[in-house]
C-alpha cells in the first residue's frame, strides 16, 4: 500500500495542479451528468464543479461538457434545481463565451458582427413586449431582419466551429424578432449540435420561441420552466452595460411567464407574475398596456372583478384615454358577473386590452 501511494504522489507532482484539478472534475462530471436529469443534490454538485472550472480557467474535454450541458438541459423542470440549474447555466456560458474565434476568417467575422451590432439595435429598440392582440400580423424588427441577414451570410463563410456556432445562435434571436419561431429553434438545435454551451442564449431564444409560437401547452409549459431558470440567473455581462436593461429584461421574463400561465389557465401565478413586473422600476411606458391587459384579463378569469376593477383604476390614472374609460365602464357594470365583463371587453373598443383576442 505505501508503495502505491508513494507512486501516486510521483505521478501527482509530475502534473501540473490545474490538469490533476481539471482531470478530476471530469470524471466527476462525467459520472454525474451523463445527460440524464438531475437530482437537486447533483446539480449542486455540477454547478460547484463548473463555477470552478470558470474560476480556476481549467480545461475539460469538449464531449463532457457537452453532455454535462444535456444534463442541466433536461433538468430545467426538475423539482428544488432552478437555483443551481441558473448557476450551472451560467458557468457554462462563461466557458462558451471564452472560446477563441478563428481571426483569419475575415469575411465571416465582419459579418457576424455586423449582426451582432443590428441584433444589439433591435434588442433596444425593438423592446420586449407582448403583443395583446395575438391574432393581429407579427411586425418584424428591421434591424433583426438585418441581422438575420448577417448572421446568414456569417454562418455560410465560416470554417470555423466557434463562430459558427455563434452565428447560428445570433441568427436564431434574430429570428424570434422577426416571427420566424421554428426557424429560431432549428438554429438553436444545430448550435447544440456543434456543441454550443451558451445556455443563458439558448435559454432566452427558446423560452421566447415556444411563447410566441404557443403551438400547444407544451409550448407554453416549456416556456414558463425556462423563463424561471432565466429569472434566477444574474444580469448578463452586456445588460449591466445599459442603464435600466436588467430590470428591463426581468419585467420582460416576467411578463411572458405571465402570458404563458394565462395560456395554461394559471391564473394565480399569471396573477403574481404581473404584479412582480409592475412592481419594479424604472418601468418601461411601452409595457403599460399589456402588463395590465394580462393583470385584468387574469384576474377576471380567477373571478375577481373587484380586483379586476381596482386595477383598471390604476391603469386610468397612469394611461388615460377612450380604451381605458370603455374597459373601466364594462367593468363596473358587470361587477357581479365576470364572464360577461370578458364577453363585452371582446366586443368593445376594449378588446386590444385581451392577451389573447378570442381566448376569453
């Protein structure tokens, strides 16, 4: 036994610290996340493990972290794990956003960053809204079509697998802005495919792809997991370079997970969503309208018109206007009866006030 142990000491001392620390993370890893979910104890585990892979610059194999990203990948919505399934997330962004690009590749370059400069325009200026009219035609953002554009043109010149990846993920947030839902998942699953670690990305594009496409519950519930693990993440290094971003962007995530418990007839939580976001400051003007389109239609659905009232009143004081005097009307007047106050808002001037029109 102590001539085992003494060659083992040999062995360690004739490796650097940082390959002993980083072989030994990755057998770890490897036994914990073998792309199954996690349990709330292992994924503990595996976001320690990766904070301090970023922490101490360490190396892993590519197919390890690959597969460890599967893992926090399908743990999104298991119970007690959203805290460290963020942190997990995180890290693994950080180790995707420290890969190196091919310099030589000129053209592909200048064109990624070409779309990256219009995707950053359209994400503030295009904003994060929901539409409250559902059934009315997408308006596309035209610096996301732009960017899309780029990002194409990128990803057709590119050789290498970085930029590539980066490329395909700047094309699919493009696409979310432009209507192109399906289109932004395929592109996020390609990425993945090559090997794309990026999950605050990948998170934030499918979470805006399943909503807006709410092609089923399963889009909606989907959806609702992974604007959770989004809102327990911290701010990302480029929302803190623009003053106001990162509450903007958690009224954003807020006001979807909103919508999307409105789609599922959760209307408790739907309620409790637009509550957190009206309560944070400074508040986006543009919001307004549908926060409290959500607030009231939500509260309604739950049966409580009294609710529904005092928050019309609200709306009245902060956006007056003939829209907001039609709904606060219906709505004292059907105070005993709430599907009916819902039936009249859909008929009204009213009805843009609807998360839905027609859903009620």
């Amino acid at each position: 036994m102590a001539a085992i142990a003494s060659m083992i000491m040999i062995l360690l001392a004739a490796f650097p610290a940082q390959t002993v620390q980083a072989a030994l993370i990755d057998r770890r890893l490897r036994k914990l996340a073998s792309g199954q979910p996690l349990s709330p104890e292992n994924a503990e585990k595996v976001a320690t493990d990766l904070q301090f892979v970023v922490r101490e610059h360490l190396q892993l194999p590519p197919e390890t972290l690959i597969e460890t990203r599967k893992s926090v990948e399908v743990s999104v919505a298991q119970p007690g794990t959203t805290s460290a399934i963020a942190s997990a997330g995180e890290a693994l962004t950080s180790i995707d956003e420290g890969e190196k690009i091919d310099e030589r590749e000129e053209a592909a370059l200048k064109a990624y960053r070409d779309g990256s400069e219009h995707l950053m325009k359209a994400t503030l200026t295009y904003g994060f809204g929901i539409a409250t009219d559902r059934d009315t035609t997408f308006v596309a953002s035209p610096d996301a079509i732009l960017a899309a554009k780029h990002f194409s043109s990128a990803s057709d010149l590119s050789r290498d697998q970085t930029l590539l990846r980066k490329a395909l993920l700047g094309r699919a947030g493009a696409y979310t802005m432009i209507g192109e839902f399906t289109k932004a998942l395929e592109d996020t699953e390609e990425a993945k495919r090559l090997g794309a670690l990026n999950l605050r990305r990948i998170f934030d594009i499918e979470a805006q792809a399943f909503v807006q496409r709410g092609a089923s519950e399963a889009d909606f519930k989907v959806a609702r997991e992974l604007f959770t693990i989004l809102l327990a993440m911290e701010p990302a290094p480029f929302e803190l370079k623009f003053k106001g971003l990162p509450t903007t962007m958690r009224i954003y995530r807020l006001t979807w997970r909103s919508f999307a418990n409105y789609q599922l007839l959760e209307f408790t939580a739907a309620i409790r969503d637009a509550k957190a976001a009206l309560a944070l400051k400074p508040f986006p003007p543009g919001q307004v309208k549908e926060i409290y389109g959500l607030l009231i239609f939500s509260q309604l659905r739950a049966g409580a018109t009294a609710d529904a009232i005092e928050s019309a009143d609200t709306l009245r004081r902060m956006l007056p206007g003939p829209e907001v005097h039609v709904l606060n009307e219906i709505l004292r007047a059907n105070r005993d009866d709430p599907k009916r106050a819902i039936q009249e808002i859909l008929r009204s001037s009213a009805a843009g006030f609807s998360p839905k029109r027609g859903s009620a």
